[in-house]
C-alpha cells in the first residue's frame, strides 16, 4: 500500500482461518475476540495486529497507558477459544453452506437471489470473494416478504435464538429492522441494503438437519 493510506481492515466475519488481510497489503488487521477467536460467547474484548512491528510498539505504549488493555482472564478466554478455532471456522461454514442453499430455494425468501452469502454464484460479489477469501463464512442475510415476515420468522424459532451477536458455538438470528436498525426510517433501510424482511443468521455448531428443521417451520408461519 502507499506509505500516505493507513489500511486497516476489520477481519471480525472472516478469522484469520478464512482471510489474512496483512498479506494481501493491510496494514493492521482488527479482530472482535468477542466473536469467532473467542468463539463460546463469553468473553469481550478486541485486538488490533499490525505489520509494521514499529507501529505495534507505539500502539502497545499508547495502550497500556490508557489502560486499553484486557483484563488477564479474558485474555485466557480468548487463547482457550483459538485452540478450536480451526475446527469450529470450518463447522461453521459448512452448516452455513447447507442452510444458505436451502433457503435459497424457498419460497417464502421474497426474491431471486435473496440470499446473501458469497459462496453463492449468484451473488454479486462471488468471484471477487473467492480471490481473497479460502472460505465464504457463516454469517450471511436473507430476505423475507416485509418487516412482519421478519418478525414473526424470528419470534417463530425455537432452536435458534434471537441475540444480536455472532460467531459462536449456537446459532443466532438478528432481524435489524426491528433492532439494530430500527432507529432507521424505510428509506434510510434500503440505502444501506436493509428492507423490513432483512434476516442476518450467524450459524452455529450444532447439527444442521436440526437447525433447517427449526428454520423450516419458521418461515412455514
């Protein structure tokens, strides 16, 4: 990268399993330990890895200064959790595959191509997803009809919960317009590439028969 442009790419959704943005030319990479590197949904914390080893001592003396730092168990949660990241990342994006395809061919996903996870050749960002990316991740969006499809499906699940998190071991599902983004108005929604039916699902661990089933008999209301 140019020595005037400071890259930073937040690499949160992909894990260094799936993207390692430094060599690609990133000049740090920030992570939320929350999600998958702590991956059981109990720690908070973040981190920041930088290339330039210079940086990354002005960085760690700002840090400690400020007290920016986390506290010493959180720190061993989120080693514990990279000891089986590399086991839950692919569990992960192999369940997402199977529900990301089913869904797309339902009915009750409210148009072509409602589906939005890259590992689709339909999506728009396919090609460019798998030049960068060894794998196409968990957390992806659907859409359904409008914003009381969107709420009844979410208040319709029983084994997937309804939390506005993602990467860890249980399957969570967000319905933005009516939480995350709910300050926003109709229009505001879709010039961000939200509608009323806008489903996000962070895919889990467990058996994914079991969450179809789940998923199925949802959009069945």
């Amino acid at each position: 990268m140019g020595d005037d442009v400071l890259v930073v790419v937040d690499n949160t959704f992909a894990s260094p399993l799936l993207c390692r943005p430094i060599e690609q030319g990133a000049d740090v990479v920030v992570h939320s330990t929350t999600k998958y590197l702590g991956g059981h949904s109990d720690v908070t914390g973040g981190l920041a890895v930088f290339a330039d080893p210079a940086r990354y001592r002005t960085t760690w003396h700002h840090s400690i200064e400020l007290g920016v730092t986390p506290d010493p168990f959180a720190a061993w949660l989120t080693i514990r959790g990279l000891r089986t990241l590399a086991l839950r990342v692919r569990r992960h994006e192999q369940n997402a595959e199977i529900l990301a395809r089913r869904l797309a061919a339902q009915p009750a996903v409210h148009a072509v191509h409602a589906v939005h996870w890259p590992g689709l050749d339909t999506h728009p960002s396919h090609t460019v997803a798998g030049r960068f990316l060894s794998g196409y991740g968990s957390t992806f969006s659907f859409d359904l009809a409008d914003t009381e499809a969107g709420r009844k499906f979410v208040t319709g699940l029983d084994l997937v919960s309804l939390v506005p998190s993602l990467g860890g071991p249980e399957t969570l599902v967000l319905h933005p317009a009516s939480t995350s983004h709910r300050q926003l108005t109709e229009e505001e929604l879709n010039a961000n590439g939200i509608t009323g039916g806008t489903i996000r699902l962070s895919v889990g661990i467990e058996d994914a028969d079991d969450l179809w089933q789940d998923i199925s008999q949802a959009l069945d209301r």
